[in-house]
C-alpha cells in the first residue's frame, strides 16, 4: 500500500482532492516503477487539483507533473533496483498518474538519471520550473546573448526564480519584474541587481519600439507583457517565452522581428529529447548555486496539496515547493 493524493469527479461533474491509500495493482502500466520521494507544485497542477480538473481527462487522477526518486523494479535495462531517477514532462500528473504519490510507474523513456551533485530534494527544488527556466538559458545562450541586462519576467515564480539565480550566477546581469514588493529582497538575494514593477512593463503604449533595453529576455508571463518587451529588446537580441499566465494572445505586430531582428523561442518543457534533457540537467547541477537553491524552497506534505493547489493559482506561492512524500 502507499499513500497517494487522488482527484475525483462526481456525478455532477464537482471534483475533489483527498489523500488516500491505494494498492500497487492501481498503477498505471510502465516499465519502471519508482519509489517517490519528492515532488513539486507547479500552475498545471493547481489547474489538476482544482474545480474542474483543468487538464485533467480520466478520473480518479494522481496529480505532480514531476517527480525524483530511486526505482524500485525495472523491465528495461538502462535502469536498475536503486537508481536515482528524475522526471518532468510527458503529460505525467495530466494524461498519466503523477508525482503526488509515494510510488510512480512509468515508460523508461520519461525518465533521467539524476545528475551528480543534485540530491532528491533538490531536484525537485529545480522541478519542471527550473528546468524550463535552465532550457530557456540554453536557448539564450544557443542564439547569443547581448551585453546589457537580461529581463526576467514573473521573476519571484518558480520558472522566473531559478531563471534569475541561473543567469547571475553565469555572470549576467539580471533585471526581475515582479508585481509584489515585497519579493524585491528575495529576488536580491537570488542574483538580480534591478528590480523592475509589473506595472512598468505593462504600461500602455502604442509604440511597436521603445528604446534598446535588455539584452535577453526569459518570459514566464506572455501576453501583453510578452509584446511590450519585445519592443524594447536590443538589436538581434533573443527572448526565451516558457509560460502563459499572461494569455496565450500576442497583441504585438511584427515591428520588433523586421526592424531590431528580435527572435521569438518557443520552450516546450515537456517532450524534450532524452539528450537535450541529459545536458539541461548536468548544466543544472552546474550552474545552478544550491545555496540559493535551498533559499527557494518552501517544504510541504501531500496534506497541504489542496490548498497549495488553490494558493498557486492566484499568484501565491514564492519561489520553490518541494512535496516530501513521506513526510
């Protein structure tokens, strides 16, 4: 038996979240069953757990889009009894029973060996977020990054927060746009030397160009925002967009693409190629500074999911969440 938060759906279509105890013939077909040790609360599964289900397609539903742990039986040789393992993506905690659970059984193929130098933990400190946020440097890195300060939009949020520990930590230099004051120290504390309000990237202009201000930009927020930084890029300078709290509508024109050579990448987190997931989580344990790691995270146990759930949807959660499952 193992304990397990389970999302169900009612005849009126109401959904609820509990934890409870399920037994191992419940779990979901795969090659290697894993014994679960940490987990994280990233937006889509505060969509999972909440009314509704969001993403959510059959029920009962284990939600956690990832997860780090040791496996505990293999049907494929590339992973052993005892191997350290980490996942983020593949739809698992959406299409495929998740990390809120103290077992997990998967395909081979969605896992990672965990890197040297990350413990359980602080893989999941990383999470889905960090990885993005570290697919996004990447990225960055991959098309050049100008000399000039690198913009990082929703910068107190758990993509924006390793984002911004990730650059300082390379030597850049960090401008965070948060819409809460009160993360300014917190965000001092990750690397970024400017903190900028929400308020000014999110002024009103009709302007397509504004003057040349940053030399790379991760975006975490889309949207509206999205489309004001890109006028304000440098020449040829790249902005590397991973979320859509902000809309998934670009109300911006093509200005910034024809007349400064801006470029626009795509980051899609979650059907990676095993290769480029293998480099994105050595340069993690690389470049990403665990002491600021560990000022990140915020622990928590498969009892406060619920309101974790609900707490991330509205904007309050600050830095990293790390579930124990045993906890």
């Amino acid at each position: 038996m193992f304990k397990a938060l389970v999302v169900e759906k009612d005849d009126d279509g109401k959904t609820s979240a509990s934890v409870q105890e399920l037994s191992e013939d419940r779990l979901p077909a795969g090659e290697v069953t894993v014994a679960v040790e940490y987990s994280t609360v990233n937006y889509k599964d505060g969509l999972c757990i909440g009314p509704g289900g969001g993403l959510v397609r059959n029920y009962p539903h284990v939600p956690g889009i990832d997860f780090a742990g040791t496996v505990e039986a293999s049907d494929d040789d590339r992973y052993k009894p005892g191997d350290k393992v980490v996942l983020t993506g593949w739809r698992v905690g959406e299409a495929h029973w998740g990390g809120y659970a103290q077992k997990a059984r998967v395909k081979a193929d969605w896992l990672v060996p965990l890197p040297d130098g990350l413990d359980a933990r602080q893989a999941m400190a990383v999470g889905t977020a960090g990885f993005t946020a570290m697919l996004a440097v990447m990225a960055l890195e991959d098309h050049g990054i100008k000399d000039g300060p690198v913009l990082v939009t929703g910068a107190a949020g758990g993509v924006g927060s390793v984002a911004t520990a990730i650059l300082a930590n390379l030597g850049y230099e960090v401008a965070g746009v948060t819409g809460r004051p009160e993360t300014a120290d917190y965000l001092r504390s990750l690397g970024a030397s400017q903190i900028v309000a929400r308020e000014e990237i999110n002024e009103t202009t009709k302007r397509p160009l504004e003057g040349e201000t940053w030399a790379g930009c991760v975006d975490a927020v889309g949207g509206a925002m999205l489309a004001r930084v890109l006028g304000q890029m440098k020449y040829g300078a790249s902005v590397a967009a991973v979320g859509l709290a902000g809309g998934a509508a670009l109300p911006a024109t093509v200005i910034p693409f024809l007349l400064r050579g801006v470029n626009l990448l795509g980051i899609d987190s979650v059907m990676q190629p095993y290769d480029n997931r293998v480099r994105a989580w050595a340069r993690i344990a690389k470049d990403l500074p665990i002491d600021k790691l560990e000022a990140m995270i915020q622990p928590a146990t498969l009892a406060d999911l619920p309101q974790l759930g609900a707490d991330i949807l509205k904007g309050q959660v600050k830095g990293r969440v790390v579930v124990d499952l045993n906890g």
